[in-house]
C-alpha cells in the first residue's frame, strides 16, 4: 500500500523535507498546521545578541528560534562568543546553527544515533558538568515547556527565557484544504507525520468534526504520540526526526497496513 507522507512541520522545513523525500521515491506533501512569524517587538531579541558573551550556554529550542534569532542579529553585534555554547535538542536544530556560523565545537545536541531528541537527551550531555552560578539563555516561541529550565535551575543555575518568534495555527488555503479533506476521506492512504503537540491541537481545531480512528500517525517522540492517541488517532507509529529513521519508519508502516489493515 502506497502512502502519501503528510508533513506537518512548519516552513520552510516543511518544503526541505518534502523535497528530500521526494528525491527518495517517497510520495510527500507540505500541509504545515503551524505558522511561525518574526515578533514585532525585536527589543528583546536585540538586548539577548548584546548579552550573549555573559551566558554559558544559549539553548535553541528549534530550527525557527535559530533563523528567527539570527535574523534579528543587530549591526554592532561581533561574531558567537568563544565561551558561549549553542545547545540544539535534534538534528534539524544543530544544521541550523551550522549554516547561522555557530563553529561546530561550540554546540552541543544529542548524538546523531541517539532514539530520541528532545530536552533530556540534550540535558544528558551537560548533566555532568557544574552549573552552579552559571547563566544560561533559550531561544523560543511564545509558551512552551520548561522541562530543560528546571534541571538547569536545579542543578544551580539561572535560566532566562528570549521569545524569538511567534507560533499560531496555520491558515490553510484552497489546495492545503483539499488535501485535508482528501486525507480525511480516504485515511488508508495517508500518513500523518507529527512533530509536536500543537500541531494535533491546531488539527483538532482546523477539523473538529472529524473522525480520526482509521487515520495513522508517525510522531517524532512519545510525548506526541500520547496526544495522537489521546486526540483518536487509530495508528500511532514513532521514529526520532531524522531522514533514515523516517524512512525506515515509513517502510514498517506500510508493511503493518498490509499485512493487518485497519
């Protein structure tokens, strides 16, 4: 059984894994639930590039909160301070502040072979480390989690929180609403790819009605895979978010389709 890949993930991620995929043979379509947006106060953003020579460890949160940052980069600002280091929770992350100029030895993410990509994973490669006394800064959206922070601040040191962009729901157009209707008529043949909570939340929103019990879903960590379930979803695969995980994910789901269909 041939499935259609829906990639939530917000541009311009989005229309790169697309694009990768398709040059793998693999049918994918673009159907972003988020919206990311520049802030329009970037007072902030400015006050955080002055002070980043005072902050052990800048933590970016997503491959956004690098462009976003970066983008507000003020004149005067010099290049990435030597005794300040980039955390990335995953590898999107990590190539975004490759491409920003961040030198590779100044961050610090998850290994590549790692299962799972996300604040703990990152966590466990300072943990060993003393931050009593320390400052450290993360780069995010509006809201979010304060997991990270809190082993940070438990460990002793000070956390300070920067909103480098704004995150909504996306606003679907004539095309983006045809493939959702699509996906929900014929759910046997489309598989949902979720890459964070608000997604499904803005998915229920965007289609409150639906039924999502014949729909399958491939989320990128246990902790959307809860919430897929929770919102209906009848099929919840997982794979961390990296190409050959996605592509192996997406092989052994279509040999569970065919061989125990829903």
């Amino acid at each position: 059984m041939a499935l259609s890949l829906l990639v939530t993930r917000p541009q311009p991620q989005a229309d790169a894994w697309v694009a990768r995929l398709r040059a793998h043979g693999i049918d994918a379509q673009a159907l972003p639930l988020l919206a990311i947006e520049a802030v329009v106060d970037l007072s902030e953003l400015h006050a955080a590039w002055h002070e980043l020579p005072r902050y052990s460890l800048a933590m970016f949160v997503s491959p956004n909160a690098v462009s976003h940052f970066f983008a507000a980069r003020p004149a005067a600002a010099r290049g990435w301070p030597a005794a300040t280091r980039a955390g990335a929770t995953g590898p999107g992350t990590l190539a975004a502040l490759h491409m920003a100029g961040v030198p590779p030895e100044q961050c610090v993410a998850p290994p590549a072979e790692a299962t799972r990509f996300d604040s703990a994973a990152l966590w466990a490669q300072l943990r060993g480390e003393s931050w009593s006394g320390r400052e450290v800064l993360v780069l995010r959206g509006n809201g979010g989690r304060d997991e990270f922070a809190d082993l940070l601040r438990s460990a002793g040191a000070a956390v300070h929180f920067t909103q480098a962009y704004e995150r909504g729901a996306a606003r679907f157009d004539a095309s983006q609403r045809a493939l959702l209707e699509a996906a929900l008529t014929h759910p046997s043949t489309h598989l949902w790819w979720l890459s964070s909570t608000e997604a499904i939340d803005v998915l229920a929103q965007i289609a409150p009605e639906a039924d999502w019990s014949a729909s399958q879903a491939l989320a990128s960590h246990p902790r959307i895979a809860r919430r897929a379930r929770e919102r209906g979803f009848g099929r919840v695969f997982e794979a961390p978010p990296t190409f050959e995980a996605v592509r192996a994910a997406l092989l052994e789901v279509e040999r569970c389709l065919q061989s125990s269909p829903p």
